[in-house]
C-alpha cells in the first residue's frame, strides 16, 4: 500500500479507501462488510469513508462494530452530513451540524471522526453558519478536520474567504477516466489552497471493471442488477459506455492488469488525489482493487483510454 498526506492536514491515507454508499448495511450483509473492512487492514488500508445518510445510519453503524476493538490510530475514519435523516433533520445548519455529529459518533463507537465533510452545499443555510458551526467541532475535538463533497467552485472560494473559521483539507468529487469534470475548476482551486481529493466511483459504480458486456445482461451478483444498489447506475449502463469500456480492456492486458486496476491507476496519476474511494460486497474484490497501487502504466495508453472516453456520445435529453 502507499500514503498520501491530505491536503493541509497532518492525515496520511492510502491510496485506496474503503467506503460504504449502497453497500454496507444496505445492500451487503454484515458479516460480507466486516469481511471486507478485515481484508482492507491485512492489504494496509487505513482510511474508512461513510455518511450518516447512507442506509440512515445503518452503514455508520456497521462501520462502527467493524472497527471496534481496534487501535484508534490504526485508522482514518470520516463521514459526512447534510442528507435527510428524518423529515425534519437534513442541511448545514449549526443545529444540524451538532446533533448529527453526535449521532454519527454514536453510532461509530469513537470519540471524535478524523474528516467530517459536507455532503453538499447547503443553499438554505448561510454559508458563515456553517463554517461556524463546522470551526466549533474541530475545537471540541469531535473532528479533527474538514472536508466537502460535490461543492459549487464559488462556494469553495466563498468559505476560503470568511475570517478566523476552520480550512477544508479535502474535496470529495465523482472521478474517473469516463467523468473529468473536477479537472476544469475544483481541482485547479483545490491545489493552490491545500487541499487534496479523495475520490468517489473511480470505476463508474463497476463498469471500469469491465463486468458488463454489450448486450448482455448485467451478471446477477453485480451492482446493477440489485434493487438496493442500481442508483445511478443507467448512465453508465448506456450501450455506447460500455462498448467504449470493451475497447478499453486490451489496453489494461496491455498494461498487465486488471481492467478496474488501469482505472484506479489512471485516477492515482492526479496527484492532487490522496485516496480513490471503492466499495466492495466481498474481500477479493478489495483485493483486485489494491492491484493498481504501485503500477507503472505507459502513459500512452492512458491517452490512448482518454481518447476512447472523450468520443463517448453525450447522454440524449
């Protein structure tokens, strides 16, 4: 395993993260998730990703039992908040930040979080309110930094500005060979002000890995083909995606690796990323994913991937 220091921060993760959207304690089992997180310590992962929106707190929860017993240096957890929790309990307000930061750490078992991230940008809720409310729990020693997840650009910008409150360390964007977005203004910002990415669906929720095939329907243990874990999933599920994937793989054979491996690669290349967030239902595939730290990849054929992904046809309206 590698390390990279996140941002600003005295936190160094490995390059692979662990986390939990769709899958723990929603649409994996339990002991399948405590599998998972065992064998992402045996190959040196150290750095834990849930929300307390994911499952309504049921991912916190089995991320919690997951790492009870063990050293609370032996681990970078960070979770988030903002999602709706109740019909009145969601957003960015001081209230909100107190009582989910109380209840996120409940159900981890720990005293304080390494990250705590905003989720989304919060329009109901003055910014200053909070960066505020977000300064105070760093100095109650509830988290000891601060990250954003899917912020505006000017909003990032915005909380840069405002006087005497707590810095962000993190950004938590969507990012992978088939979604480049963050590179055009988030990453830029994010580089010059000390902060690091740590990225979410590096494999386009498993189509990077190479499963699907055009046509075909997708495998009965695959994300697509569950009804608790196919959000967002028919973007990527178009015929014109996956056939681009398919002219991808001999690249990856080309490489040595895996197909989900070249992908991981391609995003650990950036090297404003600190960590590429990926989700398992079973310890192989935690295995498989950790295969991309270290590679040394021509970059010809990461251009070569690029091109692929550049000429895939704009989803129709």
């Amino acid at each position: 395993m590698q390390y990279r220091r996140l941002g600003a921060s005295d936190l160094d993760v490995s390059v692979i993260s662990l986390g939990s959207w769709l899958t723990y304690g929603v649409g994996v089992e339990k002991d399948k998730a405590i599998a998972c997180m065992n064998a992402a310590f045996d190959l040196g992962i150290n750095f834990f990703d849930t929300a307390n929106v994911y499952g309504q707190g049921a991912a916190e929860t089995v991320t919690g039992e997951a790492l009870a017993g063990r050293k609370r240096d032996s681990y970078v957890l960070a979770t988030k908040v903002f999602g709706p929790m109740s019909a009145t309990d969601q957003g960015l307000s001081a209230a909100q930040i107190e009582k989910q930061l109380d209840a996120s750490l409940k159900r981890l078992r720990v005293d304080y979080v390494d990250l705590y991230q905003c989720h989304r940008y919060d329009v109901n809720t003055p910014l200053e309110e909070t960066m505020e409310a977000l300064t105070r729990a760093v100095k109650a020693g509830k988290t000891r930094w601060l990250g954003f997840s899917e912020w505006p650009p000017q909003r990032i910008a915005d909380a840069f500005a405002i006087p005497g409150v707590e810095r962000f360390v993190s950004s938590q964007p969507q990012y992978s060979i088939l979604f480049r977005r963050p590179e055009a203004k988030v990453i830029p910002f994010c580089r010059d002000h000390g902060i690091s990415q740590i990225v979410w669906s590096p494999l386009a929720q498993g189509v990077l890995t190479g499963k699907y095939t055009p046509g075909a329907k997708p495998p009965a243990d695959s994300r697509a083909a569950s009804d608790t874990m196919g959000e967002m999933m028919d973007i990527w599920l178009r015929r014109e995606v996956i056939e681009a994937v398919d002219e991808m793989k001999p690249l990856a054979k080309q490489a040595g690796c895996t197909m989900a491996q070249f992908a991981l690669a391609w995003v650990l290349k950036n090297d404003n990323v600190a960590s590429a967030i990926v989700g398992a239902s079973r310890p192989e595939q935690v295995a498989d994913n950790c295969g991309a730290v270290g590679l040394k990849i021509d970059p010809a054929l990461f251009a070569a991937a690029e091109k692929i992904a550049s000429e895939i046809p704009a989803p129709r309206a």
